[in-house]
C-alpha cells in the first residue's frame, strides 16, 4: 500500500515537472530563437531548411578602405589558388582569390554591425536610457521617501486630502496625461531634452504608497525615543529610517528603473533627434527603417534584453518578493 | 509632542508633490479641456467647441473598430492568461524541487523590454522565413500570413469545417456595417498573434500572484477536504477556487485595466494598424491621431473616454478588493 | 525658519527660470571653414541619397558662405512627423523636404505660419520663370504666396517586359488603357515561364510553364486618379472642400483595376513587390513612379520599355508626384539666406539636369531640356522622355492639409474593393465599387471639412 502510494507520488511529480518543463521551454523558446538568428549570415536567415547556424564562406575583401564581407557558395576550385563562387547577395558567379575566402559558422560580427547600424549608434542610447533610469530612480525614490515620511510621522492641515488626491492618480492611465504632458513640455521648451525625459517621472505615487505602508509599521517608540533624545525630524528619517527601509527601498528602486528602460510611449513622443532617443525607441526606429535585417534585428534585441536579464538573475528575489507581496504594477 | 501641527511636512511632501500636481494631476483638467477646444497647431486652445469632438467620436467608426480590436485584446487575453497562469501555479504549488529554477523561466518574459519582444515574435512570425511557418511547412500546412492576416479567427475556424461566414454584412448600409463584419467574423489573425504573444508575456506576472495566494491556503483546509472523500478536482473546487478568488479577481481587474492600454505591440509589430487596421486598439489609434496627425483636441476626447473606463474599472476594484497592500515576504 | 525662508525663495527662482526658458532656435553655428551651418531635413535614402549626399557636397565645395548639414529621416511619414514635432518644440531645421499638405499645414493658421514666404527672393531670381508651369502652381498658395520650390519630381511610367512583347507579336507597348488590359489578358493567356530556360516563352511551346500574369499593381490612388482625370473627372472642387471619388469617372477608372483582377490577368501585391515580380519576369506590365528605375536598374536584365502611364479617354493629363523644399521661419537672417541659395542652386539649370540624369526625377525648368547632356540623356536613356514628356500635361494631387489622411482612407476603401473581388464574391462589382467609394468619399470630406480654411483674402 505504502509502496504503491510512492510510486504514485512519482509517477505525479514526474507528469508536474514535465508539463512545467514543456511550459518554460515554451516560455524560453522566443529568445533562444532570438539568438540563433543573430548569429545568421542575412542568406541564411531567410532560408527555411536548417535552424541551427552552419558553417558559412564568405569572401572578405578591402573596397574604398572598407571591409566586405560577402557570403558565398563555393561551386568549384579551379586550382592556382582560385575559386569559382556564387555571392548570395547578388546572385552573380566569379572567379576569387582563395585566399580571400574564411568560414564562419556563428557571425559575432552581427553584432557590432547592428550596434553601428543606427545614428550615432547603440551606445548613445545605452547612455541615454543608463542616465534617464539611473536619475529617474533616484529621484523617484527620494521624492517618495520624504513624502511617505510627512504622510506618517507629521500632522499637518489637509494630509489626508492630499493623500487621497495623491491616490487618485493612480488610477489615471498614462495616455491620459501624454497629450497634457506633452504640450506642457512644449512651452517649457524641455522637448527633445533630457529634461522631458525625467523631470515627470521624478515621483511617482507608487513608491509614496509602499513607503507609506511600510513606515506605518514602524513602531511609533523608536520616533518618540529618538524626539526625546533630541534628534531632528530630519535626523530621524536620514539615520534611522531609511537603513530599516531597505527592503522597500530597494524593490521600489527596481520597478522604477525596470519602468523607466523599459518604457517606449513617453521617450518617442517626447524626443525628436537621434541623439536623445532611449535604447527602446532607437530599437523601434531600427525596426521601420527600410528592409528588415532581421539577423540584425534579433542581434539588437538581444543586447537590447541582456542588461534587464542580467540584472534580474542577481537581484531575482526582490523582484519577485517584491511584485508578489504588493500586488501593484511596477 | 508630536500631535501639533508641523508645517514643515510641507516642504517634506513638496517635491513629490510638485511633480505630482503639476504632471500627473493638472494634465488631466488640460486633457478635458483640450478636447472641449479647437485650435492651431501652437495654440490648441482658440476656439471653444463644447462636446463636437465626442459627437465626432461616437460618429467615427475607425474609434469603433478601435474599441472593438481593444475589446477583442481584452476578452482575448484576460481569461487566457489568468487560467494558464492558475494552471502553472497550481503545478508550481505541488512542492516539487527546482521551484526556484520554473520560477525565474516563467517569470523572465516579463522583465525583458516589451519592445525587443515584440521585434521577436514578429519575427517568428514572419511569413517567409519565421518559425512557424516553417513549422507548418514541415507538417504540409499551408502558410498563414499570421500578422498580416486580416481574415478573423471566427471567420478561419469555420473554414475549416468548409462553412464560409459572409465576407461583408450590410446592415445598415453605412461604413458602421465594417464593424458588425468584424464582430461576426472575429478578430483577425493578426490580432490573435499580438493576442498570443502578449499572454506569454505577462503569464510569470500572474503566476507569481497566484502562487502567494496559493501559498496562503492553509494546508489544513485540503487534508480536511480530503478526508472527507474529496479528490483533486473536489478540492479544487471547494477549497482553492474560492479561496482564491480575491486574488483571482484583483489579477482579473488589474489585467483587464492593462489590457485596455496596450500600445508598445500592437506598435513594434504591426505599425501602421496591422492588415484592415485590425490591430488599431485605442491607444494606438489615439497616438496616431494626437502625434502623427497632431488633432491633439480629438485625441484628447479619445483619451478622456478611455480614462473614464478604466477609472471605474479601478474604482471597482479599489471596492471589492480593497487596498491589501502589506509588505512582508 | 530663515533656512526655510530661503529654501522656498530658491526653489521660486528655479522654477522661474525654469518657465523662462521657452522654446527657441538653435543658434548660428559655423564649422571650421567658417561656412554657416544650414540643416536640411530630407527622406532620400539608398541609391538617391547616395547622388543627394554627393550633389550636397558638391555645394558645401563651391563656395564658402554656407555648408550643408542634411539628416535622413528614413521615411516620408516619418519625415513629415518630426517636422511637425519640431515645428511644436519650437526648434526645426532650415530647410525640409516636404510634400503639399505639410506645407498646407504649416502655413493655414494666420499669423503663425512656420514656413517663409519665398516671395522676396523668387521676385529677385530669374530662375522662376523657366521652372516647369506645373511645379509653379504646384508651390504657389493663397494669395499667390510661393512657399516652396520643386525638388524631387516625378511622373508614373509604364514598364514593359519587350521580351514578352516579342512572343505575342507586338512591337510597341500599349499606348492606353484599353490597350494595356488587352495586351495583359494576351499574355495571361498565351505566355509561360519556363523555369528551365529562365525565361517567358509561349505557353504553346512549353513543358509546364508557370504562369504569367498581365499586370502588377500595389493599391495606390495615383494611378486611379491620373485615370479619373484622363477620363474627364475631377478630384475635387476648388476650394478643395470636397472631392468628388464617387463620381461615375471614378467609379470607371477603378473597374479597370476590379476588372484585370476579376478577369484574371491583374494582380495586387505588397509594397514594392510589383518591381521584384517584374524584374523576376513574372508579370509584363507594371506602371511605376519613374524614379523607381533608379532602384530597379540591377536587377532587369532582359530587354524591357519605359513609356509615359498610357492616356485615357478625354484628357490627355498625368499627375504629378514628389516633394518641394521649403524654408522655416525664425531661423534668422543669415540662415535664410543660406538656405535660399541651397533650394536655388538645386533649381538651377546645371544641377537639376544633373539631380534628373542621376536619378530619374524630371528636371525643374524649362532651359535645363536645352542643355546638350540632357538632350543627350533625354534621346538614348531608357526611361528618360518617358517621365519628361510628360511635364506640360501634369497636374497636381489636391493640397489640403488633410489630403495625406484622404489618401490613406482611399486607400484603404480600395484595397477593401479588391479584397472583395480577389475572394470572388458573389456581390456585383458595380456595386461594391460604388459602396465603398460613397463611403470612401463621405469620409474623406468630414477631413477636408476639418481643415477648410477661410483665408482672409487680399483684394
């Protein structure tokens, strides 16, 4: 009886973990798919028969200073170090050097070409987004903490409207304020700046909430021991609470600055030139630019999606605690 | 001591406040007031119009398609995503090793940038050279246009039993009849691929809170259950479904509300309103008109409209499921 | 409290001189040679932006006032939006490549017009006078007001596959409409591909030949407008209020696309796929703008024909297509000047010639014809006349503001009409055309109704 309930117990966890496994590879799939075409030569991409980058000549040669690196088939070796090739890309025949041919099977150099591919280039955008977040985050975060602070150890007239009106907004989609917003910018003269980038996301009620309800659940002792002790108000937040805050602080500073990279709406709307665009608009632009290289493409999306999984992998426990306790999007 | 009031909290609440006010409060009077105007391109508030612009609204059957696609979102991709995620938690409940491990790959769709997502899964919808099209070449089927398939889902599933629903319903006689069509024929292809992809997307965010609220089941709740005979199913029935309704019900509505913002996809893969402007949900709609077109007074109506429904849908619920907000692993 | 006191009087003067700074131009900017910095906003990319970029770099070259700093916005829509955005933000570039209804847009709000009125210079350039009577009008608004001048300019043309005409016995391409249904039915009909050969050959003398289609199109309203006006209709009214797309020349001039397809030897396809079908040999007859030669060029190698779009029934009349450049206000007096000598240089007899033979775009202005490198071009360049002779019969797309948002919805009604035939309907195509044009028409006037002007006129 024991034995044969074991056995079902088994034979259960093994039915579990294999449709868990079909459902994360499901989940996986996409970016594995991603990767293996950013490793694609652009003839291969487009061919349908093999999945998995094969091993690939190219014949590489200097034209007008620049290097070309051309895919071809190789049809035929006519002895004298020559060799009659068909290039992919135009479908001609010729004769090469065959010291000018080299096999690759998975082109890093995708890569770098999809980095350089848009003006001035990817690493713009990287500052961009790395600046927008960084600052909005701190900002966010500041603005948040002193408020929660005055929202739970201060009394003062017409708190709890304010409060109330700060909570109303949170029930104000975003497309509601982009045109408002956007206008506002416009006469501060702030579009295309860093400025209209940052300067709205510098509070955020979600953080005031979070901190607020944490706050509420430090004991009032501690506040009144540290009044009596004579230690500022200022003091008190500055050395004392904030070092308990940890944690909230912490998951608060990774949603906003997940919201703040991740966000397209606000930075296309708000910035004209290339050299303000943030890493997801430069990558929207990319992909409405004139023919589709898709190995391209997938090369940028997945350096556009390393820093984010990076981060994550380390920081894994906040974002999940974090998401799973409050409940509020992030 | 500390009863009296302190003046000073004001400058403690005054930069949030100022940015608050000024960017998240006072734009949604100027949005009212926008689309309640006419006026030039610098100056879009010369010429008051009272409600003209919703008048136009409720006219214009591009803003009704556009509620119909997001409508389709919505309906499509709520109850798929919710009952998936239960599954996966439900799997994910069963104290098995490696919880940790499916935890992190569930959940790792959600945290990647949307807009490099959307670039793959356009891609692997390609219809020359994307993945499923090779699959489907591989088991004999023909291809789909997938994204650029304006044929609804209703309207393909019948096709395959051979019935073919009626290309055009003429009802009224107007352009409005483009709407009943789509309603009978169903969402387009293009729109269930979005659909698709956005579901997979958000699914580790759900799973992840059905999973605390899995976990804040007693256990002495099943054993009572089961040793009243009940098996799984039973259990389920009696015991986790009801208990978990309240989570159930905050992920629905939650969902529901983000469901009827969605923008960046419908962007990235199909940018000029996919195959017969199926894949025009509101907001795309609406930033078509307030940024390509710059009508920023209609737009705003558009915005105004949108805004209404999705603050009654909060307001719901704030009141049913109230604020059960506690930090605390 | 005075910590406080000062606290709130610094952030007043922050947020004071933070309102203060409104929106503004850029400032002059001078580069090494002490040329001043002018930046011109365009959509040429590929092989035209290449002769763009050399033809800019020719000016920055030849003389040392001005220097060139032109920005490629990648497409027309996309082009279009960021001056508009730019016009908000209040900092735009000098000069923009731009088509009428921005123009229109730029410019209907009296009293904040962001273009330059180009009369001033025009008046003291004798340039004005030879450029092409079409691209006048073209770049002429209310009250006579010239906002622009013509830039890159072209007509529709019609590609023959001459091989394919060999097979059936014809020497010449259609000349009209009637013709070209009747050659593309032909050929639907007696031709094949054969995979083998690579190559058209009589369906009669081939094993498995793979079918050939007549005609290629890609659902545009151009070509249904040039024939609406051949055959005698109008687009719209003068004061372009309203258009008249439901009217029976129009309802014709679409049955000739409903028909080929119905019939079987049209076809529709996506973007530019009507080009890549006929440089695969797989369609004879494509009808194209005749710059898209300059990106086709590679690709044909068989003998093929470039004749104007073939005429219709009344009127012998082509539509025009391109954009104009325009100058924008506030950029002061120097940039302006720079500016004006950059569209002018363009416009002249030299460098249009020079734009047209690289690029397949007409010449702006008469005395560019005369010159012998053009004659040269015009007489032994396939292609060449083909878009030139018809200069004195263009006409022109009306300018609304609105006219890019009419175009789409046209667009889209139309596609819906072929959608319907290519599912073989059973409904009637005279009346699916005329549904769906009313609506098309109904919908296209509640735009234009928006963004009706009144101008006050001056007497």
């Amino acid at each position: 009886m024991v034995k044969s309930h074991a056995r079902q117990k088994q034979f259960r966890a093994l039915l579990v973990h294999f449709f868990l496994s079909i459902g994360g590879l499901l989940m996986c799939f996409p970016f594995f798919w991603m990767v293996l075409t950013s490793l694609k030569s652009p003839q291969e991409v487009l061919r349908v028969d093999h999945w998995f980058p094969h091993q690939k000549a190219f014949y590489v040669s200097v034209q007008k200073g620049k290097e070309s690196v051309r895919q071809v088939e190789i049809l035929e070796n006519l002895g004298d170090s020559r060799v009659k090739v068909r290039f992919m890309d135009r479908n001609v025949i010729e004769q090469v050097e065959s010291a000018g041919l080299e096999h690759r099977q998975f082109l890093w150099s995708n890569y770098e070409k999809a980095w350089n591919k848009v003006q001035p280039s990817f690493t713009r955008y990287f500052v961009n987004s790395f600046v927008i977040a960084v600052v909005t985050t701190v900002g966010q975060v500041t603005t948040s903490i002193l408020a929660a602070y005055a929202f739970v150890f201060f009394v003062f007239p017409f708190k709890n409207l304010l409060f109330t009106v700060f909570l109303a907004t949170m029930m104000i989609p975003q497309e509601t304020l982009l045109i408002p917003n956007y206008l506002i910018l416009s006469e501060l003269g702030w579009i295309d700046t860093y400025m209209a980038l940052i300067v709205p996301w510098l509070a955020g009620v979600f953080g005031i909430f979070m901190l607020r309800q944490f706050f509420a659940q430090i004991p009032r002792e501690l506040f009144d021991a540290a009044m009596i002790d004579g230690c500022s108000k200022f003091g008190f937040l500055f050395k004392i609470l904030v070092p308990l805050s940890l944690p909230p602080i912490i998951t608060i500073s990774i949603f906003t600055f997940l919201g703040s990279w991740n966000s397209l709406l606000w930075p296309l709307i708000v910035t004209n030139s290339q050299e303000m665009r943030t890493i997801q608009v430069g990558l929207s632009y990319f992909s409405q630019a004139e023919g589709t290289e898709w190995e391209l493409l997938m090369a940028a999306s997945t350096f556009c999606i390393l820093p984010l999984i990076v981060l994550y992998i380390f920081a894994q426990k906040y974002f999940v605690q974090g998401e799973a306790a409050s409940g509020l999007k992030g | 001591m500390h009863d009296k009031n302190d003046h000073s909290a004001y400058f403690y609440v005054l930069p949030a406040g100022a940015i608050i006010l000024l960017f998240h409060v006072f734009p949604v009077i100027y949005s009212f007031l926008l689309s309640v105007f006419k006026g030039t391109l610098k100056h879009p508030m010369r010429e008051f119009i009272g409600l003209s612009n919703y008048a136009e609204l409720v006219g214009d059957v591009s803003f009704w398609k556009a509620m119909l696609n997001t409508l389709f979102f919505s309906v499509g991709s709520v109850p798929l995503g919710i009952l998936i995620a239960l599954g996966i938690a439900v799997l994910l409940n069963q104290k098995i090793q490696g919880l940790g491990i499916y935890r992190t790959i569930y959940y790792l769709p959600v945290i990647t940038s949307i807009a490099a997502v959307s670039l793959v899964w356009k891609w692997l919808y390609d219809k020359k050279a994307g993945f499923f099209n090779q699959v489907f070449d591989m088991v004999d089927v023909a291809p789909s246009a997938w994204l650029q398939e304006s044929r609804g889902l209703f309207e393909v599933v019948f096709s395959w039993v051979h019935i073919s629903l009626p290309t055009s319903i003429v009802f009224f006689g107007t352009e409005f009849d483009q709407v009943l069509t789509r309603i009978a024929h169903g969402p387009s292809v293009a729109l269930c691929c979005i659909i698709a992809m956005s579901v997979w997307k958000s699914l580790g965010y759900n799973v992840v809170i059905f999973l605390a609220g899995l976990q804040g089941i007693p256990n002495h709740l099943y054993e009572a259950a089961e040793i009243d005979g009940a098996n799984r199913w039973q259990q389920f029935k009696a015991v986790t479904w009801p208990l978990l309704s309240p989570t159930t019900f905050f992920i629905f509505i939650m969902s529901t509300i983000t469901s009827f913002q969605v923008f960046v996809q419908v962007f990235m893969m199909t940018p000029f309103g996919g195959p017969d402007g199926s894949t025009s949900v509101v907001v795309f709609y609406l930033y078509e008109k307030a940024f390509k077109t710059f009508e920023f007074g209609y737009a705003s109506a558009m915005a105004y409209v949108l805004f209404t429904i999705i603050f009654i849908l909060t307001l719901i619920q704030k009141k049913y499921v109230g604020e059960k907000v506690h930090y605390g692993g | 409290m005075r910590m406080r006191l000062t606290i709130l009087i610094a952030l007043t003067l922050v947020l004071l001189a933070l309102w203060g700074c409104g929106p503004s131009q850029r400032a002059d900017e001078f580069n090494k040679k002490g040329q001043l910095k002018i930046v011109f906003w365009h959509a040429m990319g590929g092989p035209l932006g290449d002769v763009l970029n050399g033809l800019i770099q020719d000016y920055n070259e030849s003389q040392d006032k001005y220097y060139i700093h032109p920005e490629f916005m990648g497409r027309y829509d996309i082009l279009e939006q960021k001056i508009i955005a730019s016009v908000m933000a209040g900092r735009t570039p000098d000069v923009a490549q731009m088509y009428e209804g921005v123009t229109m847009l730029l410019t209907r709000d009296e009293g904040e017009e962001s273009l330059q009125a180009l009369n001033p210079w025009v008046e003291k350039w004798d340039g004005w006078n030879q450029i092409f009577p079409a691209f006048q009008e073209n770049s002429t608004y209310d009250n006579g007001i010239i906002y622009s001048l013509p830039f890159n300019k072209s007509f529709p043309v019609l590609m023959s596959n001459r091989e394919i005409l060999k097979l059936i016995g014809k020497k010449n391409p259609p000349g009209n409409w009637s013709e070209l249904a009747s050659y593309a039915k032909e050929i639907h009909e007696r031709v094949g591909y054969d995979k083998e050969l690579r190559k058209p050959v009589l369906k009669s003398q081939a094993q498995n030949p793979e079918d050939i289609m007549g005609y290629a199109f890609a659902v545009d309203p151009w070509l249904f407008e040039v024939m609406l006006l051949q055959n005698g209709g109008q687009m719209a009214n003068e004061e372009q209020s309203e258009v008249y797309f439901n009217s029976e020349f129009a309802r014709e001039s679409l049955n000739w696309f409903v028909k080929g397809v119905q019939e079987g030897w049209a076809y529709r396809t996506e973007g530019y796929n009507h080009q890549n079908e006929f440089g695969a040999q797989k369609v004879a007859f494509i009808i194209t703008s005749s710059v898209s030669q300059k990106f086709m060029q590679k690709k044909l190698n068989f003998d093929f024909a470039v004749t104007p779009v073939p005429s219709g029934r009344e009127r012998e009349v082509s539509i025009m297509s391109g954009t104009n450049v325009a100058i924008f206000e506030g950029i002061g007096e120097a940039r302006t000047g720079g500016a004006w000598d950059f569209i002018s240089w363009l416009n002249s007899p030299e460098i249009t010639s020079k734009w047209a033979r690289n690029t397949f775009y007409v010449p702006t202005r008469r005395d560019a014809l005369q010159r012998p490198e053009m004659q040269d071009y015009y007489k032994n360049v396939e292609g060449a006349s083909a878009s030139i002779d018809q200069l004195e019969i263009g006409d022109m797309e009306p300018r609304s503001s609105a006219w890019y948002r009419c175009r789409i919805i046209l667009r889209s009604y139309m596609e819906k009409v072929i959608s319907h035939i290519e599912k073989g309907d059973d409904e009637n195509p005279d009346s699916l055309i005329k549904r769906y044009l009313d609506m098309a028409t109904k919908r296209m006037n509640r735009e234009l109704s928006k963004y009706h002007i009144k101008r006050k006129s001056s007497s």
